[in-house]
C-alpha cells in the first residue's frame, strides 16, 4: 500500500472555492486571477512568435538570455540602489514562481532543516517544505496589520534555521515588509548561514505612496536571498505560468540543478512575447501604473462595500481584501464561505486556510483584481 508523503493535504480551498464557484454559479472573488486580459501589445506579440519559425522547440534551461537581460535592465531601473542582477549567473527563469519557490527549497532545504514561515501563509509553503524533510517554524503576524513580531521571530529562529521565508505584498493581507524589517531580518540573520527566499510577486502592487521594498535593496540580505517574482501578476495573465528567481550566483547555480530537473525549460513563444513587452516599455509605464490601477479597484471595491456591515481590513499592497464578518454570522469562515457561495452567489476564500493548524479568527479573502461591473455585481449581493 502506498504511504502518503502528504496524508493531511487535499485539494487546495482555492480549487474548492472555483469549483463551488462554477457550480453555483457565485461571482469568483476567491481565486487570485483577473478577469481581464494581458495588454494588446503583449498579446499581439505572442501571435507574432507563435507564428516565427523556430519559436516552437526548446528555450535554454535558464531562459531566452533576452528575456533575461530585459528582466535585468528592468531590475536595474526599479531598483536604482541595489546592483543589477547578472542575467547570466543570477536570473533564472521559471514556469510561474510556483516552479520557482519548489526549486529554491529543493536546492537548499535538507531532512531536518528548519523554515521559517510567517502566517497566514500560502498554501505552498507548508507543503513544499515538508516534501523536502525540512521542518516549517511558523510565527503568526497579528491581524489587523500583519506586521512581523521580531521577538517572536528570534524564539523560533535556531542554528538548524535553513531558511527564511517572505512574502511582501503579503498573500492574504497585503502587507507590506518595511524597511525596518528587512534591517531586523538582517540582524537576525547576521553570523548565521541562514538563507532568505523573499516571495515578490506582488512586487508592484504597493499602495498610498509606499516605496517598493525589495530583499535585494538590503546590503547585507542580497547575498542570502532568492528573490522571486511573476509576470502572470503583472501582465494579468496567471495562466501564462512564467516567473524568474533572482539570486547571487552561488544559490543560482544551485535552483539551476533542480529548475533542470523539474520544468528544464519554460514556453519559447511566451518567452519572447515577454522580451518585447519589457524591451519595448523601456521607462517601466506598464509596471510603474500598476499600483495606481488596483490601488483605484481597492478603493472603489471597499466604497461599494462602505456601510454595508463589512469590516474592511486594511490593504496596503497586492490585489485581496480581507474582511470580518461577525456583524453577521457567528459561523466558522469556511462554513460562512460556503454559505457566501451557495446563498449569496458570491465565491470568497476563509483565511483560516492560510494556517497551518486551521487557525480561525474569522476572515475571508476577497480578490478585487476584477472588472468594475465584476465587483459592482458581488457588491450588490454582498449588500443584502
């Protein structure tokens, strides 16, 4: 009989919710992806080299070296105080920074080793960990901010500490890693091997003037750090799957032995059609509006929502909203989500979800990366 490596893991809550979602037919504001396409010009550019012959067969294990000196050039003006990444030795493209992430704890994470993991945490994480013999240390970030308690995280951080992992935008709350916690994380870290895989993919969606606070900008973290980040976010278009790790050489060479080995390559045309966008958009238009544009969908989703009884968390980065139910329901928040769904017509993930041990305090996540009429629609049965 064959013994589960993962026994206690089933289908993700985000399936589940998308598939009540289809079979209620609930608005979808669980699942994380837009409903909206990518750009035209992004679009007409994959057409294009889906149509170029010798655009069909394998793209270099580490990605079209174009692809990767546009990502560095981009890098490089986003973030004018850290160095550019080599696109030779420290980019990595990856099928999504899902693909990525798996590599980073494949390549560095031994039977035995420690992970820091703050929670609420993506669903991945845990998992992904685990399947490596490593051992997830998880420090709870306190609602309603989510803001690392460094003391907390000093209990938990031992000479078996392999790893640290962040997430800023953070999924679910949108938090954002300020510059005075990367410092703590630096002198955390100062005198041990410890590594840090700092989860980006939200990297532009930062919200109210915030400046974008990258693992990289910190001297004393970018030699430690896997940095990951995702064009399916940015260019609207998840289901593409095309993300990069960016690390110093040494760890690069070392998700390369594993990227090899699991996805070796990642889709030609869409390589390319990526190269364009960022070679074209050489003042970063695309990447720079992005706050603005969801910062306007944040605020417009929680003024549709204003007086209605919500309680609206705040959202300082990324694309959900999360929000307390209790002026309505005493419910736990995977039974009110169901509830949201098969009654309300609208789909919502819990938050309890994002813990390792069901931890409830009463959240759901709503994705507000939707069109205006989308959540005019959820907004008018979450009224009711």
């Amino acid at each position: 009989m064959l013994q589960s490596k993962l026994p206690d893991v089933g289908v993700s809550i985000f399936t589940q919710m998308t598939l009540l979602a289809q079979e209620t037919g609930a608005i979808n504001l669980a699942q994380g992806f837009p409903d909206y396409d990518p750009p035209q010009e992004l679009l007409e550019a994959l057409a294009r080299h889906a149509r170029t012959p010798g655009h069909h067969q394998y793209a270099p294990m580490p990605g079209l070296p174009r692809l990767r000196e546009a990502i560095a050039a981009q890098v490089a003006r986003l973030h004018a105080d850290a160095p550019a990444p080599d696109p030779a030795t420290e980019i990595t493209v990856t099928a999504g920074a899902t693909e990525a992430l798996y590599a980073v704890l494949a390549a560095v994470v031994r039977p035995g080793d420690e992970v820091v993991v703050f929670e609420p945490a993506y669903d991945l994480y845990g998992p992904a960990i685990r399947l490596q013999g490593g051992v997830p240390r998880y420090v709870r970030l306190p609602a309603p901010h989510f803001r690392p308690d460094w003391d907390a995280v000093r209990r938990v951080v031992s000479p078996r500490t392999r790893l640290v992992l962040v997430n800023t935008p953070h999924n679910p709350s949108g938090a954002l890693f300020t510059a005075d916690d990367w410092h703590e994380l630096a002198r955390l870290l100062d005198g041990t091997d410890a590594l840090v895989l700092s989860d980006e993919v939200y990297e532009h969606l930062v919200f109210d003037g915030a400046p974008r606070m990258s693992a990289r900008q910190h001297p004393a973290l970018r030699e430690r750090s896997f940095v990951l980040s995702s064009f399916g976010k940015t260019y609207h278009a998840t289901g593409w799957k095309v993300g990069y790790c960016i690390a110093p050489p040494a760890l690069t060479a070392e998700v390369r032995r594993v990227h090899q080995f699991l996805t070796f390559a990642v889709s030609t045309p869409t390589q390319h059609a990526l190269a364009d966008a960022l070679t074209a958009d050489a003042t970063d238009a695309h990447a720079r509006g992005l706050a603005g544009f969801y910062q306007q969908k944040r605020d417009e989703f929680r003024a549709l929502l204003d007086g209605a009884g919500w309680d609206l968390l705040p959202v300082p980065g990324g694309y959900f909203q999360l929000a307390r139910y209790d002026a309505f329901s005493p419910a736990s928040d995977l039974a009110f989500a169901q509830f949201l769904a098969r009654d309300k017509g609208v789909a919502v993930v819990p938050v309890s979800a994002f813990y390792h041990d069901g931890f409830d305090d009463g959240l759901i996540r709503f994705c507000f990366a939707k069109e205006s009429t989308t959540l005019q629609a959820a907004a008018a049965r979450l009224r009711q």
